[in-house]
C-alpha cells in the first residue's frame, strides 16, 4: 500500500472513532434537552453547562441559536433557560400522529369527567414506567404523576400489566434490582411482584394501593394489540379509603375503555 493509502486509511479510522464537531453539537443538544427536562424547572445556563461537561462558551452558542429557533427561551431575565413554544407545537404533532395515542387523548378526558377522578395513559419506556397523558378529576386535592418522568415497573400498578408477556425469568433480568426498593425504603418481594402480574393478567386489570403514597390506590387495565401484549394501560389513581363498590365501577370502566384503545380487537 502507497503512503498516500496509509494516510487515507488511518484518516477514515480516526473518523469513525472520533465523532464530527456537527454529532458533537447534536450529542450537546441532545444532553441539554434531557437535563432540563429532568429538572422540569428553567436553569441557569452555566449549570447546564457544568452539569453536561460542556465548555460554556459552546453551551452560550447553543442556547442562543434554540432561543432564535424557539426550542428555547431565556426566563426571568436571570439567565434562566427552558422549553420554548416551538416544542410545545412539536409534542401536540407527535401527539396527533400516533393513532393510539390521539385515541387515548379523548379516552382519557372522558373517564376522568364521567368519573371525577385522574385519569392516566401509561406504557414503558426502557425498563421504566412512564405517563403518557394526565387528566386530573374534579377534585380539589388532585391526585396524579407527572408526565414523561420514567419510574421503577414494580412502583406502579401499569408496571404488572406492561411486562406480562415476558417469562419471570426475563422480567427479573429486565427489571433492575433496586427499582424494587420503594422511595420509603420498603422493598417488594420478587415472588409477590410475580403473583401480582400473573393475577392481574387471569382478572383482566390490577389494584395496588399504598406502593409510592400509602394514601392512594391505582387501578389500571391493559391496552393490548392484537397478539395479546399488553402495550399501554388506562388507570385512575384515587385516594386509598374510596368504597369497593366505587373501585369496582371504575375497574368496568377501564377494562371497558382498554377494549376500545386495544387495536384490532
């Protein structure tokens, strides 16, 4: 091989090691978008910068160029930064175009106003819970989770339906260790995490009360596509102490609004 063929091949392997100033800048992007959005709050741009190991010189860049995009916008004239309204139109497209969630969104309005209580859309993302869409009910101490923030599968009552297809062998390698450690410190048993799912899928829906917040009870039940696998659940959250009679109606209401999200069934 000639010098000039040693030379181009050493320069294309340092180019697939090396990522381009451009994919750096997207892997910059990409980490300011997550951590304000693990912040949920409008932060100070050299906190991102430090918090992101970027230089705040490029950080500065990159904020301005989003803010004039308005992916961004600077808040409170103290160098705070956050969300824009641009993301907000981006999210109701995303939102619009999937069908199953444009479906939930109408679904989920409608039992939170015909029962009174929040309504909620979840499904997985990873190895987390996550809620998709809220509707909080008519009460004035409302009840409810965040949207978009990811939590531990055994923490929730959506967690026993979304990994129902998986062999329990699978879901404790799928599942990390702690996650079954709730905040307070208790931790759920394996084997009863298993028996819940393996109930919750013979029943048609699952009840957990007291996992997160000792007040509060959720009932969920499984959106499933065709094959059978649960791809989504539809849940109320509600105080711990509602009669069983309340619970049981509302559990007919989600298996109920489950059957209609459940494509193709």
């Amino acid at each position: 091989m000639t010098g000039d063929g040693v030379a181009q091949k050493q320069a294309e392997k340092q180019s697939a090691e090396k990522p381009t100033g451009r994919a750096r800048g997207i892997d910059r992007v990409i980490a300011l978008m997550e951590h304000l959005h693990d912040r949920r709050a409008p932060t100070r741009i050299a906190d991102i910068a430090r918090d992101t190991g970027t230089p705040r010189s490029t950080m500065y860049e990159l904020v301005n160029t989003l803010v004039e995009a308005r992916w961004l916008e600077l808040r409170d004239g103290d160098g705070t930064v956050y969300f824009g309204p641009a993301m907000h139109y981006y999210g109701s497209d995303y939102l619009d175009s999937v069908d199953l969630i444009r479906k939930a969104r109408l679904e989920v309005a409608h039992i939170a106003e015909m029962v009174g209580e929040t309504a909620q859309f979840c499904t997985l993302e990873g190895d987390k819970y996550l809620v998709v869409l809220n509707e909080p009910g008519r009460r004035m101490f409302r009840i409810s989770s965040e949207i978009g923030i990811k939590v531990p599968i055994p923490w929730t009552a959506s967690g026993r339906l979304l990994v129902d297809h998986m062999a329990a062998e699978e879901i404790l390698r799928f599942i990390p260790p702690d996650d079954f450690v709730l905040p307070d410190g208790r931790r759920i048993a394996e084997d009863e995490f298993l028996e819940d799912m393996r109930r919750a899928r013979t029943q048609g829906y699952v009840r957990t009360t007291a996992l997160v917040d000792r007040f509060t009870t959720c009932l969920a039940a499984p959106v499933r596509d065709p094959a059978g696998r649960c791809i989504a659940t539809i849940c109320f959250v509600v105080p711990a102490d509602t009669t069983e009679e309340a619970q049981q109606a509302m559990i007919d209401t989600l298996k109920a609004s489950a059957e209609r999200l459940s494509p193709g069934r």
